[in-house]
C-alpha cells in the first residue's frame, strides 16, 4: 500500500520505533515481545488531527471552555443524528475527560451502594471495576457462543433485570465485536422498558464498523431515549487516547447533569488540545478512518484465514468491528494459562481472558484471550507465526 497524504503510514512501522518509553502498550514487556493487548492501534495521528493540533499549540493554552465548545458540540450533534440520536435537547451533551469516567459516574448517579447492575459477559473490565468498586454488585449475563456470532441470553437477561435497574450496554461490543442488530436492539428496549431500567450505552466502538450498515445507537428509539444515557469519544476510531476525552449524551438533560453531576469537582473538565483534536477528527478524519476500517477489515480477514489454515483448533468468530479477536484456545493444553504461556512461549502480549468476566466466572474464561489486530500485515504475521509455533 503506498502511503498517502491522509492514510496512515502503515509500512513503515517497526517495533523499535513504536517501542517508545512513553508507550503503554510497547513498554509492559520486554523488549522481545509482540504486544497484542491494551486497545491502542499502532498507526500514527491522522494527518488532519496533527495540521490542527499544532495550529493550537502555536496559538496558546489558556482555559478551554468550560462550559462545553459550541464547534464540538454542533460537530457531535451533527455526528449523532446519523446514529439515530436527533432534537438532542439543550445540555443534552455534556464532556468528559474520557468516556470511563461516564461509565462510573453513571452507576454512581443512577443505583445505590448494594444494588444490583446488570450486564453482559465477557465485557470490558472497567465495566465490572465501575459497579465493584464502587460498592454495587454485577448482575452478569453470559454472552451465548451460537452457530453465527455470540448471542444474548433472552431468559438469562430477564431473569437477572428483575432486581437491577441500570443495564451497562457495550454497542458494538467490546470484546466479542458483536454490533448488536436492529432485532436485538429492539429486544433489548423491551426488555429495559418492561423492567423499567436505566441504561448505558458505551458506543465508543461505532466508527469501527465492518458491516457497512448504518449504525443504530441504542437511544434511536423514543420510547427508550429518555431513560438512556450514552457515552462516546473518539479514541478508539482515531487512535488518540493519550488525549482523554469522552462525552456524555442523553435526551434527557436532567438526567445526563445529574450523572455529570455525580463525579462533580472530582473529574478534571476535558484539555483544550482533546476539544481541538476531536474537533479535526470529526470535521476532516473522514478519508483516515475509512482507510484505517479497510486496512483493519483486511487484517481481521487475514487473521481469520490464518487462524482457519494455521490453527484450526483455535475457535472464534471473525468480528463485525473494532480490532479486538475473542480467540477460544480451551482445547489447548495450556488453556490454564494461556496468556501467560503466549507471553513466555510466544513472546506475544495479549490480555487475558478472564479479565473481562467478575470474579465467579473467572474459571470458565480461563484459555480464551483477547488478540489486538490492529497493527502492520507484517508484524500481525510476525505474531502469528509465533503464535502458531508455540501451540504446536
Ligand atoms: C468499550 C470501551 N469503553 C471505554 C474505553 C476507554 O475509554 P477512555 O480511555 O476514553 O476512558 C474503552 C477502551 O478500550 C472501551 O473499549
């Protein structure tokens, strides 16, 4: 692929360069190993985000607005209506300096220490760290493992919602990459109105789609707008977490001060250089980010052949978004620790299975593992052929 003025320079990474101190992801491990873990992708900023980020810093770094950018939030709103997220009121926005903190102060805003929140597992573990830590208790689901993709539990899901009343939704989920369907989603808005439950809908993955279809936010339908508050940013799509920012949305601006409400002076206001960068991002991000969903389509289809030719033991089903694989290696000698096994084996770094179930569950997700795709072709084939030399 040849490298153009908005896609990312994608042949020329190499780890020693992306091995910088300041680099998470490239510095946990050891010099050696691959890693294929913490949800950052590998590629550089989006040439539009870099122009205006520089633009910025030259201009200066006094206090933002703090009361919310009005470009950023014309851009959101503009944004959310192709989602289904229309006639947000006034205030119906407010930000965040990451999209975290909404999932904790939602729960902190919306149950009371002791109760119950529902959701489905496995799920990204802040998830579970936002109800646990803060004195609640999980109400957990099972994801069900069908023919087509994982499924959710209908009588599961019902059983648990009757003593909860916040469900914490992940759409597209994170980390089977399911984009719950527009069948599911109505179930789903049943299920909430009928047990009459708050919701969160973490859309931080909606710009990394493979299905081509629109994306339908779960908020899209009236009769459960108002009890939904969702949460987004744009550091998956865009790569930019280093520049925490996230938002919080709901059609009910009493409802959304009142969980912004609940982290109150705890929670920083979001940095100037974030505001711009989203800024960019949603004005001239588009050409990047459709090249940077191909390239990620491509890989997701080069794993899936690999792993089908390669290892055939390895079970999972290809992703409809995001970089994230859910690989089942239980029939493996090593599933009891696999991750560990990979990381001393394989010398590939990818996070373990268990992290993303509470703790009772903890023993049956033991030899499944979450892989991070979104690399070069180059080092995902370095990785996998590692992979495929240890499991042999
Ligand atoms: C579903 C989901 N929500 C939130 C986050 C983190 O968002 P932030 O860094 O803005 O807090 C992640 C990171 O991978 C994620 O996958």
């Amino acid at each position: 692929m040849t490298q153009t003025q908005t896609s990312p320079a994608y042949p020329t990474l190499t780890p020693a360069e992306l091995r910088h101190p300041d680099s998470l992801k490239w510095t946990l491990y050891a010099d050696d190993v691959i890693p294929m873990w913490i949800a950052d992708m590998d590629f550089p900023v989006a040439p539009p985000i870099l122009a205006a980020l520089r633009e910025r810093l030259e201009r200066g770094l006094g206090y933002h607005q703090l009361a919310g950018d009005r470009v950023l939030d014309g851009l959101l709103r503009e944004k959310l209506a192709t989602h289904g997220l229309s006639d947000l009121p006034e205030g119906g926005i407010a930000m965040l300096p990451g999209v975290v903190p909404g999932i904790y102060a939602t729960v902190a805003a919306l149950t009371q220490p002791g109760e119950k929140v529902l959701t489905m597992t496995p799920i990204y573990h802040p998830f579970h760290l936002s109800i646990t830590g803060q004195g609640r208790e999980v109400a957990s689901v099972p994801l069900l493992d069908g023919p087509d993709g994982y499924e959710i539990d209908w009588d599961g899901m019902d059983a648990a919602a009757q003593d909860t009343r916040l469900l914490l939704l992940c759409h597209p989920h994170n980390p089977t990459g399911r984009v719950w369907t527009h069948e599911e989603l109505e179930k789903l808005r049943d299920l909430v109105a009928m047990h009459d439950l708050s919701v969160l809908s973490d859309e931080l993955h909606a710009d990394l789609r493979f299905t081509g279809a629109p994306f339908e936010s779960f908020a899209a339908a009236e009769r459960v707008r108002d009890r939904t508050i969702t949460v987004t940013g744009p550091c998956k799509a865009f790569n930019t977490a280093g520049l925490g920012i996230g938002v919080l949305i709901g059609h009910d601006a009493e409802l959304v001060k009142k969980v912004r409400a609940a982290a109150g002076g705890l929670m920083g206001h979001e940095g100037a250089m974030s505001v711009t960068m989203w800024q960019a991002a949603l004005k001239d991000g588009g050409p990047w980010l459709a090249d940077t969903v191909a390239y990620l389509r491509a890989n997701r289809d080069f794993l899936t052949d690999y792993l089908r030719q390669h290892l055939p033991a390895v079970k999972f089903h290809p992703v409809e978004s995001t970089y994230l694989a859910w690989l089942d290696l239980r029939d493996f000698p090593r599933a009891g620790d696999m991750q560990k096994f990979l990381l001393e084996e394989a010398r590939v770094a990818v996070h373990d299975g268990p992290t993303f179930v509470p703790e009772e569950l903890k023993p049956q997700a033991q030899g499944f593992i979450r892989l991070n795709f979104a690399t070069s072709r180059e080092i995902l084939t370095d990785a996998l052929e590692r992979l495929r030399e240890a499991l042999a």
